[in-house]
C-alpha cells in the first residue's frame, strides 16, 4: 500500500470537495426567498404599531437593495441585498433575512419603539 503523503491527503480531499459541493449547493426557490421573477413582492402594512412598506423603485437611483426601498413610519430603511439572496437593513447589519420585508420587520423589533434615523447613503 502506498504512503499517505500530505500531497495525496490534499488530493483526496479535492476531490471529495469538488464531487461533494455540486449535490449540496442548490439554487434558492421563489417560494423560499420571496422573490417572483422581478423581485420582492411588494408590502404595506402595520407590524407591532409600526408602518412598514417596501416595493420596486421605479427610478434607476443608486440602491444597494437592487431597486428596492422600504420605509418605517415613511422613513427610509436603508436595505441591501447579499450575493447569496438575503437582505439586511442598517438597523440590523449583521442578521440577514429572506426578504425586505422581513428586514424591515427585524428592524421595528430592533428599534423598540424608538423612531428610525435617516441614513445618509453615499
């Protein structure tokens, strides 16, 4: 029986990486993320006594959240949407979501009533 060498334990391992990584990598479904060919659905309603509505921009304004806005009490919620699909909000930086919407929600649970800030976005 051959040697095991660092060379052959790291070829081994490539090579079960590269047959391993194409089964469990799987494309999310709209149903999943809430995305419908163009995008996010828009929403408007009340969440725990706040307003909260996000929808397509119909400008071509310089957006992170892909042509996206979503407002708190008419304030915008600066939202941005990750490489991988998910969105987050200023307010919640570092706890990504499905959707705007669901950023947004984070957000209200976030502030605990207190009122949401502009954010200047360069």
């Amino acid at each position: 029986m051959p040697e095991l060498t660092r060379r052959r334990a790291l070829g081994a391992a490539a090579t079960l990486a590269a047959v391993a990584a194409p089964q469990s990598v799987t494309a999310p479904t709209a149903s999943a993320t809430g995305h419908d060919h163009g995008g996010p659905e828009a929403f408007d309603e009340v969440y725990r006594g706040r307003h909260i509505a996000g929808g397509p921009l119909s400008g071509s304004g310089h957006h992170h959240g892909a042509g996206y806005a979503v407002f708190v009490d008419g304030l915008e919620l600066h939202v941005m949407r990750n490489a991988d699909g998910s969105w987050i909000s200023v307010v919640s930086h570092y706890d990504p979501v499905a959707t705007p919407r669901a950023a947004a929600r984070a957000a209200v649970v976030e502030l605990q009533g207190a009122p949401l800030v502009p954010f200047p976005a360069n």
